[in-house]
C-alpha cells in the first residue's frame, strides 16, 4: 500500500515536467489527498527544481523506474488535462487530471480509481505549486 501511494504523488506530479512552463528554482509543493470521505493530512515540502530537471520530467518519477503512462496531454493557454495509467503492487490505477500552470505556480486536481477495487473507491487529490525563489 505504501509503495502505491508513493507512485500516486509522483504520478501526481508527472504533467509538471511535460508542461514545461515551470520555471527553474526552489518550488514549495502542497498535496492533501481525499477518499471514502476521508482527508489524510496535506503534506508540504519544498525543492529544488534545475532546467535539466524541468526538461526531462525525472523530478516527477517520470523516468525508468515509473510505472505510470501519462495520454491525452493536452496543454494550452495555461490549462492542463490528461488521462492517467500507473501500475503498482499487482494493481493499477487510472484517473484523469485537470489544472493550471504559470511559471510560478500551478494547481491540478486528480481523480484515480483502483483496479481491482480494494476498498478505497475514488481517490481525489489536490497538488498545489508555488515558486519561492532561485535554488539556494
């Protein structure tokens, strides 16, 4: 379930790196994720985000190692959406994706749903973005 959830967040945070409107630098980053009612705490971290990191998505967990397949990206205007696949634990996860992005800030929301269904029903998150300023 833990190794789930952590390919939930960086699945999560997969259309930044593709979006490539993001600026480089130190980025505050704030997930609150719902289900079944249920609200698990919002957790909030910052780092430190290069141009090379921006170009090629690894920052996302969107390299060899991710199990997730982003489809439908569509990207205009500063709206985001796309269709989601991600595969963990002998399970998979699809949902769809719909936000917002500058070069400073960005705010998606995300809907998964587990297969097969083992109890969770619909995940709904919200990842929230915000640059603070250049890498220290």
């Amino acid at each position: 379930m833990k190794r789930l959830l952590a390919a939930f967040v960086c699945a999560s945070l997969a259309p930044l790196g593709y979006a490539q409107e993001m600026s480089p630098g130190l980025w505050e980053l704030t997930t609150e994720m719902k289900m079944q009612g249920m609200a698990m705490p919002p957790s909030k971290f910052t780092h430190c985000y290069t141009a090379k990191d921006i170009a090629s998505g690894k920052q996302y967990g969107m390299d060899e190692k991710s199990k997730c397949t982003i489809n439908n990206m569509k990207n205009a205007g500063g709206n985001i959406s796309y269709d989601m696949v991600c595969a963990a634990d002998g399970s998979k996860m699809t949902g769809t994706v719909k936000g917002t992005m500058s070069a400073t800030a960005f705010a998606f929301e995300q809907k998964l749903r587990m297969t097969p269904d083992q109890g969770m029903g619909e995940m709904h998150s919200f990842i929230k973005g915000r640059r603070l300023g250049d890498c220290k």
